[in-house]
C-alpha cells in the first residue's frame, strides 16, 4: 500500500512539472508532426500488478480500452475492459470518459459491470446465497495515466483505484497506447 501511495505521488508530482513543461512548447500540428495528444482515436492496453485490499491477494490484470475524442476538447469517451487473473477470474467491462487537463496526463473515470465466476462449493458460505456473493455487480474505476510519446505510441505510468460491492483493488503499472 505505501509502495502504491509513493507511486502515486510520483506520477502527480511529474504531471504537475509535466503541466508547466507543457505550457513552454509549442503544440501546432505542424510542430506535433501527426503526434496529437489530443488525437481523435485511441487504442490502449495497461499491464500491472492488482492489489485486493479485502482479500490481500496481489495478483495479475490486464486493461484495454478504446476512447474517442468529443470535437475539439480535451475530453474523449469509450469503451474499457479489464481482466484479472486470478481464481474467481475478475472481468470488467465499461464505458469509459477520460479527461485530458495536459496533453500528457489522462484521468479517466470507467463505471460498469464486474464479473466473477461462480464459487466453488467449498468457498460458498452456508445461509448467504451464491450470488451476493459472485455474478455481476456494478463497478466504478479511477485511473491516472501519464504519457510519454515514442514514435507512434505513448508509453507511461498508471496507476488506478477500483471499487465493486465485493472489494477495493488497487494497481499501478504501465499503460501502452497507439493514437490515430
């Protein structure tokens, strides 16, 4: 938990030089040379390690995503998927709205469904129905990502905070992008 509170602190604190840094340059397409940050389409997928806090387990997830710039502003809107692999193999699927304050920092707020599979017998509590338990349930997800662009992708960190009835789970790890 306080490796993830760090790296969190780590990531604002570069956005925030980011934001000034940012500020000095010049964005033009012309000087941006087709690299837009503030592209129209973006493909994305981030890899990290998953941390339950309820359960304490760590284990590992995969996030991929589809946004779509709305005209010319900085906010864009999607599609997101998230798969962990562990026992009850967690899923996510959602819609996705991202806001882009810099054109290098991404936060993004994903709510939808969180997916599990069903229990075995033996984890299945006796008087609490199987269901409360596993099956679908709505899900909220909040996630930061900083981006450095090299060549046609952007590369960065990320770091997000997921909530289910069920659990918390937490991740930092990297985020992988391809804009067109």
């Amino acid at each position: 938990m306080r490796i993830l509170f760090l790296l969190f602190i780590s990531v604002a604190a570069t956005a925030c030089f980011g934001q000034e840094a940012d500020h000095e340059e010049n964005h033009d397409a012309e000087t941006h040379k087709g690299h837009d940050h503030f592209h129209l389409n973006e493909m994305g997928i981030s890899f990290a390690p998953v941390y339950f806090t309820e359960s304490r387990a760590t284990n590992f997830g995969l996030h991929g995503h589809y946004v779509r710039r709305l005209g010319e502003t900085r906010f864009g809107a999607g599609l997101g998927v998230e798969y962990i692999f562990n026992e009850s193999n967690h899923q996510t699927y959602s819609a996705v709205f991202q806001y882009s304050p810099t054109y290098r920092l991404h936060l993004v707020a994903a709510p939808g469904i969180a997916l599990e599979s069903e229990a075995d017998e033996m984890d299945h509590v006796p008087g609490e129905e199987e269901h409360d338990h596993h099956g679908a349930v709505f899900a909220i997800h909040l996630e930061a990502v900083y981006e450095f662009s090299i060549g046609p992708i952007d590369l960065g960190p990320s770091v997000e905070w997921a909530w289910d009835k069920h659990e918390i789970h937490l991740s930092a790890g990297i985020h992988l992008a391809y804009p067109f």
